[in-house]
C-alpha cells in the first residue's frame, strides 16, 4: 500500500509538472500569436499600402496613355480633313486646267 501511495504520489507530481509546463507553454502560445497577429497586421497593411501607390500608379498611367490616344486621334481626324481638302483643291485645279485647255482650244479654233 506504500507502494501505491508512492506511485500515486510520483504520478500526482508528475501530472503538476505537466500542468505548469503545459500553463507555461500555453503562455508562451499566445504571447507568440499575439506577436505573430501584430506581424501580420503590419504587413498586410503595408502591403495593402504598396498596391494602392501601384495603382494610383497605374491609373496615372492609363490616363495618360488615353490621353496619348485621343490625341492621336485628334491629330488623325485633322490630317484626313487637310487630305480631304487637298483632294478637293487638286480637282479643282485638275477640272480649272481642263477647262483652260478647253478654252486654249476654242480660242485657236476660232
């Protein structure tokens, strides 16, 4: 019976060491997840951070792209104009040197 209460005594003291180490590591668990959250929080916000600057970024660009584009357009626009006036200027002067060799024509013939 001595024995037993010996056995049950290392047991009951063997379980109290469990349970303060078990304490004293379940401590330590949420000083590390607390850290390990405030980690996390940190860069995810200054990741977060980095994305906005890169698509403020991006915006920026885009616009300044449309810009480039619709200038283009623009300058695109007067050219075919300037064509299509040039075009009808060379008629006019193709049907003016037509009607002066007419007019040559008529004047010799006469």
């Amino acid at each position: 019976m001595e024995e037993n209460n010996a056995i049950r005594a290392k047991i009951q003291a063997a379980i109290g060491e469990y349970n303060v180490k078990e304490q004293d590591y379940q401590s330590k668990m949420k000083t590390y997840q607390s850290q390990m959250q405030g980690l996390e929080q940190k860069f995810k916000s200054q990741i977060e951070g980095k994305i906005q600057k890169q698509l403020v970024v991006a915006k920026q660009s885009k616009d300044h792209y449309d810009q480039a584009v619709n200038s283009c357009e623009d300058l695109a626009n007067k050219i075919k104009g300037i064509v299509e006036k040039f075009d009808t200027i060379k008629e006019e002067i193709n049907n003016s040197s037509k009607k002066m060799e007419e007019y040559k024509e008529n004047v010799e013939q006469n």
